[in-house]
C-alpha cells in the first residue's frame, strides 16, 4: 500500500475548537469495586473518542490504517483524574491539537460528565505515525500534514498552556 494514498475519510477543515466527540456513556463492564469506572477504562474511553475525531475530522483512523498502511502510535500519555463517572453516565471529550511535525502529533483532551458538565479527566499525548511494514516511524502524507497544520492553527490557544506538562510528583507545603 502507498503511504501517499488520498484521504478516505475526514475532511479538509476548517475544524472546530475544541473538537468534541459526544454521546458517549460509561460501560457497565468499566466499573469497578469502588462503584465508579476504573483508572484504566479513563484510557479506553480517551482512546475511542480519539479515534472518531482521528477518522472524521483527520482521516487518520482505522481506515487510513487499512489503505495507507500506516498509522498513529501513542507514545505517551498522561492521564490526571478530577472527578468520578460512574456506570451509565454520559460524557464527552474535547480535543486540542497543540503541535505537530511530519511525524507526530501533539493533543490535549479533557472529559466533561454530560449530566452537569464537571471536568472529569484530562489526558495529554504524543502521537507517532507508523509505517505499517516497517514498524518505524513515517512522515505523515502531505494531505494529512496540510491537514494537521491546519488543525494545530485553528487550534492555537495560549489558555492551554498553563494546563500542558503537568509534573508527577508529590507537592510538600514548606
């Protein structure tokens, strides 16, 4: 397959900020004994949103996988947790677009409770573009960095960037 291929999916902008993927609902099959959904379905849920916002607003999802033979690779990802959701509830994700280069993608998102709009989660990443045959790193096609810088553009936010980078640690009070 050529990584060259024309778009399948997604479009060419102009993309909203924050791009929002809703309607989602915490599965029954996420709780855990505390009653509210486990630490590691926070990641699932990120990860199912991103690859909706990926395919239709990027055509950098599954179907770019299956016809360009190359595909996005999380590096990193940094989880912070500010509220419970519990089984049932709906929620929705907002996507940034922070950076990106010929390779990687940077985004910032943040999980808000459908029911009253708390923030719930946010999750940063980095993102690498895979060559599906050689398992290393690949520039994105040109569609898809015109694509990216478009969306990093209509994405630029100097509000973000007092919530990026967020160091792990334990804070002691002097």
């Amino acid at each position: 397959m050529s990584q060259e291929t024309q778009p399948k999916s997604g479009h060419d902008g102009p993309y909203p900020a924050p791009v929002i993927v809703g309607g989602l609902t915490v599965d029954s099959g996420w709780i855990d004994y505390n009653g509210h959904m486990n630490v590691g379905y926070y990641g699932v849920a990120f990860d199912q949103a991103l690859e909706a916002m990926l395919d239709d607003h990027l055509g950098l999802g599954e179907t770019y996988v299956r016809t360009a033979g190359h595909g996005p690779y999380i590096l990193q990802s940094h989880l912070h947790f500010t509220r419970e959701l519990l089984e049932g509830a709906g929620y929705a994700i907002h996507y940034w677009l922070v950076d990106t280069d010929a390779k990687r993608l940077h985004y910032y998102a943040e999980m808000f409770a459908e029911e009253d709009g708390a923030l719930c989660a946010t999750q940063e990443v980095l993102v690498l573009n895979v060559s599906q045959t050689t398992g290393r790193s690949a520039p994105f096609p040109g569609w898809a960095q015109a694509r990216l810088a478009r969306m990093a553009a209509e994405h630029e936010n100097p509000d973000l960037a007092a919530r990026l980078g967020a160091p792990l640690g334990i804070r002691r009070n002097s």
